[in-house]
C-alpha cells in the first residue's frame, strides 16, 4: 500500500514545540526535491547510524511559494544532513529554544540561508535565523 504524500501547507499550519535544549530545523530545498526525503543525523554519527527523515512539501505562504523540509524536536547540537546515503551535504547547529534554517546546497557544504523568509517574531542571531519558544 502507497504512503500518502501530504499536499502543500499553507502558512500557520506547522507547529513546532520548542524549549530548552529542544530547537527544530527549516531546510529550504529547491522545487525539484519537492517530494522527496532528506535525512539528518547528530553529527558526531557514521554514515551507517540512525537518521530522523523529513519531507519536501511545497510551503504556500503570503511571501509566496517555497519548498522546505521541517525537522521539529531536534535535541540541540550539529546535525549532519544527508545528500544521500552516504554523502553528507553539509552540518547545521540547532539551538535550544529556536529555529534554525538552513537552504539546501547546490555544492556541499550547507550555509546558514542568507535570505531568510520573513517571519513574524523572527530574529536574527549569528547568521541564523531563530524564533523565540513560545511561552
């Protein structure tokens, strides 16, 4: 039996909960790995270790259309993220409290995004974009 594929999202239908030592990570991707799985794993693991996957879904919002894998939950620290099986594309630091977004690399490695969406509540720390917990 096939998994359902989720359609687009619109903007406010993804809910994060983060806190102390628990941050989450917004991967924008281009419109051709619309469909597709991107792993990431602790950095400090092999390429053989357990890896969390998520989805790139199209992500309709009132600055457009973007296409974007969400990694909630992530305990805080360097995630290796996964080309394939066993090329790394690159490594991203997750902070407690926020929510880091990377863009996915034409070329290894992954660079902090240098034009992050705008996003209500957002803020700006150290080349990443974050948004405060939610109390």
């Amino acid at each position: 039996m096939p998994e359902h594929v989720p359609g687009p999202s619109r903007a406010g239908s993804v809910v994060l909960d983060l806190g102390a030592g628990i941050g989450a990570l917004i991967l924008d991707a281009p419109a051709e790995l619309d469909g597709r799985e991107i792993e990431i794993s602790p950095a400090d693991s092999g390429p053989g270790s357990p890896r969390t996957h998520s989805l790139v879904r199209e992500r309709r919002t009132s600055a457009g259309v973007g296409y974007a894998a969400v990694y909630p939950g992530l305990a805080e620290g360097a995630y290796t993220i996964w080309r394939d099986a066993g090329t790394p594309a690159g490594t991203v630091t997750i902070h407690g409290g926020g929510v880091t977004s990377c863009r996915w690399p034409a070329a290894p490695p992954c660079q902090p995004d240098p034009a992050p969406r705008r996003a209500t509540g957002a803020g700006l720390r150290g080349g990443r974009r974050t948004r405060p917990a939610s109390r």
